[in-house]
C-alpha cells in the first residue's frame, strides 16, 4: 500500500531553515511528478515546488530562491529545503506524488510555524 510520511516541521524562528522529508513507500510504478504543498489556516492548499521525473522543478513565487526542492532516489525520499524562513510560511506542508496514470497520492502533513 502507497504510504508518504512527512517529517521535520517545528517550530522555528523569522530569517531560520527547516529541511522538510517525505518518505515514499509502496508504489511500484513510475512517479511522474512529487511535490510540497502547503495550507495556511482557513487557506486552501496551494502548491510550493514539485519536481518531475526529468528532473524539472517548479516553485510557487513566494518561495523562489529561498526553497529548494530535492530527491533522493535510493532513499525514496523528496525533499524541502527551506531558508530565509518567514511568518507567512506558517502552515501545515503536504508530501504530494503523481503518476501519468491518474494516481495522486497525499501524507499527512508536517507542521512549519515562523514565530519569535
């Protein structure tokens, strides 16, 4: 059974880093894109990077060039490097991976909270 498991959110002050991992485990046919997602209190869910199989990434405008997103092939695991850390970050972050073949599959979510 496909199963992502989310780690290393917390709490973390203005201007700090948190290096966010999803372990993906289960899924034995090709994953198109895997992603990070994340969703602010009475926000909706908005997409923060993905990386496709080819290796292409893409980043939501309010994080280019302070995140990173990354994988780890040998250790099924993606990824969120995340620097120069703001209150806006503040949000629960979501693993997401995708198959050309309709799968979409979802962990289930790591807490980031940017406060003094």
């Amino acid at each position: 059974q496909a199963r992502l498991v989310e780690s290393g959110g917390g709490l973390v002050p203005p201007g700090g880093s948190l290096t966010l991992s999803c372990v993906i485990s289960g899924i034995t046919f090709p994953i198109s894109t895997m992603g990070w997602y994340r969703q602010a209190p009475g926000q909706q869910r908005v997409m923060v990077a993905t990386i496709t199989e080819s290796m292409i990434t893409d980043y939501a405008v309010a994080v280019k060039g302070r995140f990173t997103i990354s994988t780890d092939n040998a250790a099924n695991t993606v990824y969120l490097r995340m620097t120069g850390l703001k209150p806006e970050d503040t949000a629960t972050y979501y693993c997401n991976v995708r198959s050309s073949l309709g799968f979409d599959k979802w962990g289930q979510g790591t807490q980031v909270i940017v406060s003094s």
